[in-house]
C-alpha cells in the first residue's frame, strides 16, 4: 500500500521536485522565522551584485561583533567575497553574512531592501528579512513553500551548488587558518545529498532546507521547528526517502515495440506494424494513482507506406494528467502492389462480398500495461 504522506513530526515542511512540483506539504504557508536559512537569499543577492568572487573585502568592525556563529573575522581583516560565501553557506557565520551585506550595498539596511526586492521577484509573497544573517528579529519571517522556491533558484546557480555541497570550509583568522565542517550533517553521509542550509534560533527552532538527487531526480526538502538539531536531520531523511521511493524516473515504452497492426488496404492479408518511434520515459510521483496507456491508430493505409510514417499515437496518462505522449510510426516500407496483384485483389474482394470472407487484413491494437 502506497503511504501519501511521509511519517514526520515537523509542524511544518514541504517536500517538491527540482521542477517545482509539490509531493507533500504541512503548513507550508505558515508564517514562521527562518534563522540561519535566510543566509540563501543574501548568498543569491551576493552572487547577482556583479561583484567579483575574487574581490577582496574589508571586514568592518559590526560585520566582526555581530554575535552568535561566526567564523572568528577580525575587523580590518581582508577576506574574499568567495571565502565569505564559503564561511556563511557551509559554517552559517553571521559576521561573514553582515561582511557581505554592507560590502555589497554599503549598509544592512540597503541589503535588506535588495533582499526583499529579490524575494518578490521570485513571488515568495510570504517572506520579509530584516537582516542578512536569521537572527530572530521583528518583521523577519518566511513560510515553507517560498522557502522551497528561494532554494530552487539558488541551487540553480553553480557557485552556490558548489558551495552548498562542501563538507567543510577553511577560513583564515588572525590566529591562523580555521576549519569548520559543514552544519548541514547530510552532507557527505545521506546518499545524494547537494546541499543546502540549516538554521537555528529561540523563536525559529531547528530548521532545514535539504536537496538531494539520484538517478536525474532531484528533490528539494524543507523542515521547520523540529525541536532538536538531530531530529531536523532525521525528519528530513524520512521525507527524502519517502520522495525518492514514491518519485522516480521511469521508463513508459521502449523504442521499436510492436503496439498495433494497420491493415493495408491494396491487399488481402498485409499489415504493417505501428511501433513506438522513440523511447517514453518520464518522472513519475505514483501516489498520484497508476498509469493509464492509450494506443489510437489509424483504421487503414493505402500502399505505398514509407518506414517512419506517422500512424498513430501511444499516450500514457495518470488520472486527468498527460505523463508522456509517443508517435507509432511504421515498422517498414510497404511497397504498392503490382498491376496484376490489384487485379486478383479486385476478383477475391469481389468474390468475398458475395460469398464471405475477410476484405482485408484484421486491425489489432495492444492493450499494453505501464505500471
């Protein structure tokens, strides 16, 4: 039996594929903070400033007080804005973000706009930032459903993929170099994990925003307000599990397969096979309900018939959806009869409308199954 939901305890998380489509929800449209997953969209507005990854960045003294996790930055310290990225993504290092935020648009403020102008760009309707970094503060909210879309369109860049799939991060420090491990703990030990981003504050709770991918699928997990860090972990395990047992690439049809027999009308007993042209496949969520497939051809052809010719359609639907839609084209040529081969075609035709007797070939269409 086919579980429709993931068995979690989150109060609220979705679940969607690469694409957007949603498998599961739970007050995804909940206000809720979003401590340390805010760092996504300051990372989005970081790398679509148009400032040089290799830019050097001074760090000023409020991005190096800013409290809580931090990656240890000094104030006059220079530190690139790919190590900054690095140091905010991977180790959450709120002095990184603030660093970031005021040498992109020269004050908190600004960058908050720019934050906010980018999360309405993006349609995530329920989302405001009042700082570059998550720490709890009013006015500072986001929901599960726009934080799915946030995180989709970040992992579509390939310097935030890169980053976001680190397992750990070095960054230098007065003291020396440090190195942190990435605070996303899937990362290197739930297989496919690519990213992306945990969070954790008083009002938030622990939250997580988790992307995998296998075998081309690709799913995009968030989990908001489970009460310890381990158990966002754990819940977004069940759910990717879940997503990947229930979402998976399948393949409809292989190319060549024989579906239907057109009758050929210039003879007695030929038909030509109508077979699959190309290879279906597609991605299919089979909580949904099966697969249906439906082969139409046409009633007959007239000769000559040239390998490849459309003569019909298999289309493989789930419910009311179209999953997958292939042409069944002829298997061969057929080749127009001789004169005098129409001619005794003629004679038995006429003989058979008097006396009995098949006119043509019989038409045959496959029932085939796709479950």
């Amino acid at each position: 039996m086919r579980a429709v939901a993931p068995d979690v305890t989150a109060p609220s998380g979705m679940l969607v594929t690469g694409d957007g489509q949603e498998l599961w929800s739970r007050a995804a449209d909940e206000p809720r903070a979003m401590a340390s997953i805010t760092k996504v969209m300051t990372a989005i507005v970081v790398l679509e400033s148009g400032h040089s990854l290799d830019e050097l960045v001074t760090v000023p003294p409020t991005a190096a007080s800013v409290g809580e996790s931090e990656a240890g930055l000094a104030a006059g310290q220079r530190v690139s804005v790919r190590t900054l990225l690095e140091a905010m993504l991977v180790h959450s290092a709120n002095d990184a973000a603030t660093a970031l935020a005021l040498h992109v648009a020269g004050s908190e403020a600004s960058f908050v706009r720019m934050m906010n102008e980018k999360a309405a760009a993006l349609d995530a309707t329920g989302t405001a930032f009042a700082n570059p970094h998550g720490l709890d503060a009013p006015g500072h909210h986001t929901t599960a459903r726009d934080l799915a879309t946030i995180s989709r369109y970040a992992l579509s860049n390939p310097e935030f993929r890169r980053i976001v799939a680190m397992r750990s991060v070095v960054v230098p420090a007065p003291t020396g170099k440090k190195r942190f491990e990435n605070s996303n703990k899937l990362i290197g030990r739930y297989p496919g994990a690519t990213g992306i981003k945990t969070g954790w504050t008083d009002e938030a709770g622990y939250c997580l925003v988790a992307s995998a991918e296998r075998q081309g699928v690709t799913l995009v997990c968030v989990v908001l307000g489970t009460r310890s860090e381990e158990e966002r972990f754990a819940q977004a395990r069940r759910i990717l599990d879940w997503g990947f047992e229930h979402y998976r690439q399948r393949t409809l049809v292989s190319a060549g397969t024989t579906l239907a027999a057109v009758p050929v009308e210039d003879y007695l007993d030929l038909a030509v096979p109508a077979v699959v042209r190309t290879a279906a496949a597609a991605e299919v969520f089979d909580v949904r309900g099966p697969l249906e497939a439906t082969v139409t051809v046409v009633a007959s052809v007239r000769a000559p018939v040239s390998k490849g010719a459309v003569l019909g359609t298999l289309a493989v639907t789930q419910g009311e959806t179209l999953v997958a839609q292939v042409p069944l084209v002829a298997a061969h040529d057929i080749v127009a009869p001789p004169w005098h081969e129409r001619v005794r075609v003629f004679a038995v035709r006429a003989w058979r409308k008097i006396f009995g007797g098949p006119l043509k070939a019989q038409r045959w269409v496959a029932r085939p199954a796709v479950q």
